[in-house]
C-alpha cells in the first residue's frame, strides 16, 4: 500500500498554517479555484502534490464543482494545532482521495483500529506488525502515522523502536471514528476552531435562503461603512435604524457553527443599549476593580476580540439610542483611537490601544481570575479553570489559548479596534436626548432614515433577520484605506488631473460659503471625499465580478454623486443654530446644489431654512 500520507509533507502545524494561508477563503467554482492556485506559491505542482495533503486534512473540499474553504481566514499555529488535534481522530487508511479508495478499498481510522486491535492482542505493540495485521499488507512511510499519532492524539504513543503504548486516561480522549464514504459529509463534520468557541455547545442556526438582496439605500451604507467604519444612522423612533444594523449583520455571518448559534442574533452582531446615566467610558473598556483585585469586562471588549478571530467578516457593533447620554463623556476613548487609524506595509488597518497593554500584563490579578479567559478566549485543555490556568509554569501558559498570537498581541498592543470592526450608532433627536458636537459628527458618516409613503413594497416580504447560505463578500464592508495621500502614492487608486481639480474645487467653494460661520471644514473631509470616490468605484468593480447588482439598485459612481453624499454625510450635520448664525452659509450652498443639481442637499437645505420660520425666530439643524 502506498503513502498514507503524501510524501510532500508530514501533517505539521507550520504546514498546515500556510496551507490555510495560500487556500482561498471564500466559495468559488473549481476552475476558478485551480485558476487562483495556480498563482499560489505552489504554482502549477499545486494539483500534484500540496492539495493531496490539503484534502485529506479537510482543509477544503470540492462539492458539485464548488471550492468549500475550511476557514475564511489565516489561522494561527495554536489554532493550527487544536484543529489537527480534531483532525487526527479522522486520520483514515487509506485516505478517500487514492485511487485504491476510489476501487472500493474500505478505509479505517487509524487511532481507533490500533487501540481496538491492541485492546484485543495486548501481546503485539509493534506498530509496523499491527499495521501489518489491520491493513492485510504492508503500509509505505510509518514515520509519517507515528509522526501524527505522537503529535496530535494524546492517547498513543509510539516510542524510537515503534512500540505502542496506550496512555492511561486514552479510553476518555477517544473521539468517535467518522465515516469517510462521503467526501462533503467527513468535510463538514469536521467544525472550525475558534479562539472564542462554542462554550455551550449550541446548536448552529441553519441558513433560511441562498442570499440576501440588498437595497439602493443599503449600498450608500456600505460606501461610507469602507470609507470608514463609523456611521451615525439618525431619524425618529420606529423607522428600523437598529434593525437595519442587524440585517447587515445577518447579510455577512458566515455559518461555521460558531457565529450561527442565535435565532435573533448574529455572532457578528452586537448591541449596545446606552443608558442616561453613561457619564465615563466605564461601560464601553470597563475598568480595573480594587477590591476583587480583577478588571470588568464589558461585552464590546469581547466583541472587538472575537473579532481579532474572524478577519475577513465584517463585525458590526449596533450602539443604539447613542445620544441617550452625553456621547463625548461615554465614548471619547474611541473617538480618539478611531482618528488614529493607520495602514500598515502589509495592508492591515492598526489603531492605538482603546484598553492599554498594562491591563493585560499585570500580575496581581485574583487567582480565581484570568482576563483572557474572561475576553472569551478559549484555552487548549476546555477543562481548565482560570486557577488552574494561572497555576500554569511560564512556559506552559505560553501555550495555553488556541488563539496564543492574540494573547500576545494584547500583552503587546492592548486592546486595539481591528480593521473589520463597525461602529453604528442609531440616534433619536428629540427633546429627551443630547445634541452632538462637531467633534462627533466630524469622525462619523451620517445618515437620515425616513420613512416615506407607504405603497405595496410593504406586504413583498419580510426584513432579511437570518442567516444565508452564500453571505456577502467582506470585501465590500471592511475599510482598507486611511488616508487619501498614501492609497495615491502606493498606487493604490488614481485621479484624474480634472478629478483632482473637480474634488478640490468643491471642497474650496463649499469652504467659501461657510465663511464667516463656525462650520468650515478641514483635511479630514478632503481625505474622506476621496475615499468615499474610491469606495464606490471598488464596490462597483466588486459587483461587477460578481455579477452585477440586484435589479432595482441604483449606484452611481460620479464624482457629482460623490459630492452630495459627502454634504449630506459630512456638511449639513455640523449645521445648526439659529437665523444669524446660519442663514447666510445655508443659502449659498443651497444656491450652489441647485447649480449642481445635489437633489439630496438642495431638499435637505430647503428644509433647514424653512426651520427659521417665517418669523425667522426659529432653530435649524440636519435633524428631523
């Protein structure tokens, strides 16, 4: 019988980590899956040799023609580590993708056929005449099954004269031996580990439809949302702001059994009610306790690691009712660290520390406590308690959460926001609630909803509140861009000398008529015009590849579209006040959309001014 395992590489950690790292992350068609390898640093070989061994480790399969990727995302070695520690449980001879399975050889699991056949002839631990014995002939490479026996199981060993020896607890380690006739069923049965976990063990929510549709109005969303990753979504109450955050959550969440275990709510969703008597950021990075010697964790410093995990899924923090109290006095810490957004040489998105690293590099913690365990990381052995953990030798410790790479990045780095996170807050202006200041609406994209007439659009069908088969690319979501200057010079997007006069232009005329008022604007809404410009191109291209957008959808790319977008997002909320302060700058930029046809700005113009009253003793602001 030939190699159990590829002679190209042992089932390694390392290996597996770049496996993962060069496999495609998203469901495509299987020629457009040999198409993309094929520029992998496998190249060509790819098909010959590293995908034998990335099929039998279930790292992905092919499924009528489709590419099913085990992880949406790079894994860590930890993580690597726990996976193969699953995986070798399934570890079958021979394996289903040789041409000996394919004539009707039965496979059977390695572990569990010595462990029986040894149960049953306690007097022969040789494991090449075991081998021998359960295959009926000879079995080619055994460094390879005693490389990931010793490895991986926990429960055998194979010592230098390949003598088997069964560990004492092994009867309690063995997992279950899987059925290995059906390539998609072994695939599936093997789940994705995660640094958080399923901790309950919830049952996973299946997909309610392939897809959902997305609405013109959504894609505005969208746009901003990659420009940058704050939105303020304002309008009165019962007009679906929350909601909205939800479906978009919904629209993303990919089901791995890990973020699909809630009904009513993703995994990559979560809500934060603010209350009126938020006066400090408490609530939001939570805060060292003095006496139980422990730091309180809220559930948004959860939601930012979890999000650590899960690079490529948007995760969308829904903070309702944000203006309930005073946002400047709960939020500033991120105010701040949101303006300290940063692209590093590989492309990812860093911020400065919302938590400092302090906090997780202190020692005098309770020993009934351990903030890591607290953030909802899961450690290597599910039945530690964080005594236990803390118990553990210095070298121990080091190994000890599947997803060690962001424990160390917190020791390193404290608790930055991660370049996938979403920040939307929904707001009710009304009497009961806080007015914002420039300095927020500066930092955010803001948004009206408005509920219009109604018509039969209403009974079509219901709001897209689950999960999908086929989610929508990250890559629509997720910013990838900071500043404007340094996309442009890394040649990561071009303008146009008439594009360049034609956005600088509109940013000086717009300043021209807000002079005189407290409300002209700086370099941060010239960097973000540009790249709302940008956004909206690469959306398009996006869509393009992917088939065009939903019938109805209307997305326009121009920079005239642009310009409206960024005074209704970006100008018009800074504006209020009454008919001295105001009424000079609104009638300039109303006379200037007029000339420019800004139907958005000119209605919502039209609708400031007439807040003066014909008195002109009134208050104006961007808020219905």
């Amino acid at each position: 019988m030939g190699d159990v395992l590829c002679k190209w590489r042992m089932p390694k950690v390392e290996h597996v980590v770049e496996l993962v790292q060069e496999l495609p992350k998203e469901e495509m068609a299987e020629n457009e899956f040999k198409i993309y390898m094929s520029g992998s640093i496998y190249g060509e070989g790819f098909t010959k040799t590293a995908y034998q061994l990335a099929c039998q480790l279930g790292l992905y399969c092919i499924d009528n023609q489709i590419y099913i990727p085990r992880f949406n995302r790079n894994v860590s070695k930890n993580e690597a580590e726990s996976y193969l520690e699953k995986w070798v449980w399934t570890y079958y001879i021979p394996n289903p993708y040789t041409k000996s399975f394919a004539q009707g050889c039965k496979p059977l699991p390695v572990l569990t056929s010595i462990i029986k056949y040894i149960e049953e002839n306690p007097d022969v631990r040789n494991l090449e005449q075991v081998c021998q014995d359960i295959w009926g002939e000879p079995i080619g490479n055994l460094a390879n099954i005693k490389y990931a026996i010793n490895q991986y199981s926990k429960a055998v060993r194979v010592d230098g004269h390949n003598n088997i020896t069964l560990e004492p607890n092994y009867k309690e380690i063995m997992t279950m031996a899987l059925e290995r006739n059906n390539k998609r069923a072994f695939f599936d049965s093997l789940s994705t580990p995660s640094g958080t976990g399923n901790p309950e063990n919830k049952q996973s929510v299946e997909p309610a439809g392939e897809s959902t549709k997305l609405n013109s109005q959504e894609y505005s969303y969208i746009a901003a949302i990659k420009t940058k990753p704050f939105l303020i979504l304002g309008g009165f109450s019962g007009t679906g702001k929350s909601q909205k955050v939800k479906e978009l959550a919904f629209a993303t969440c990919p089901c791995d059994g890990y973020l699909n275990v809630s009904e009513t709510s993703p995994g990559n969703y979560l809500l934060v009610s603010v209350k009126p008597n938020w006066h400090d950021a408490t609530d939001i990075t939570g805060f060292r306790s003095s006496v139980n010697k422990n730091y309180y964790v809220t559930d948004f410093m959860r939601f930012l690691v979890k999000a650590k995990q899960y690079p490529e899924v948007p995760f969308f923090v829904c903070l309702d009712e944000m203006n309930l109290a005073p946002v400047e006095e709960y939020f500033a810490d991120f105010l701040s660290v949101i303006e300290s957004r940063k692209k590093k040489k590989d492309g990812t998105i860093v911020t400065d520390a919302l938590v400092p690293a302090s906090v997780f590099r202190a020692d005098d913690y309770d020993a009934e406590f351990n903030i890591f365990m607290s953030l909802g990381l899961a450690t290597t052995n599910p039945e530690w308690k964080p005594d236990e953990l803390n118990a553990l030798s210095k070298e121990e410790y080091a190994q000890a959460f599947i997803r060690q790479d962001i424990v160390e990045e917190l020791k390193r780095d404290g608790l930055t926001i991660p370049q996938n996170v979403i920040i939307i807050g929904t707001v009710n202006m009304d009497d009961t609630t806080n007015s914002f200041s420039r300095k927020v609406i500066d930092r955010a994209m803001t948004f009206e909803t408005i509920v219009n007439e109604f018509d039969n659009s209403y009974f079509a069908g219901d709001v897209a509140l689950h999960y999908i088969s086929k989610p929508r690319s990250g890559k629509l979501f997720i910013s990838d861009e900071v500043r404007a200057t340094q996309m442009i010079e890394a040649g990561n997007f071009a303008l146009t000398d008439d594009e360049k006069h034609k956005i600088l232009e509109f940013i000086n005329s717009i300043n021209n008529d807000l002079e005189g008022s407290p409300f002209k604007i700086s370099y941060r809404i010239l960097n973000e015009t540009i790249l709302l410009y940008r956004a909206k191109k690469e959306i398009q291209k996006i869509m393009d590849e992917e088939g065009g957008f939903e019938d109805g959808v209307t997305f326009n790319t121009d920079l005239d579209n642009v310009f409206d977008e960024i005074l209704m997002q970006k100008i018009l909320p800074r504006i209020e006040g009454d008919y001295e302060k105001c009424n000079k700058c609104l009638t300039k930029l109303s006379t200037r959309a007029d000339d420019n046809n800004w139907k958005q700005s000119m209605d919502k113009i039209e609708f400031m001014i007439t807040r003066f009253g014909k008195d002109k003793s009134g208050f104006t602001s961007f808020w219905n």
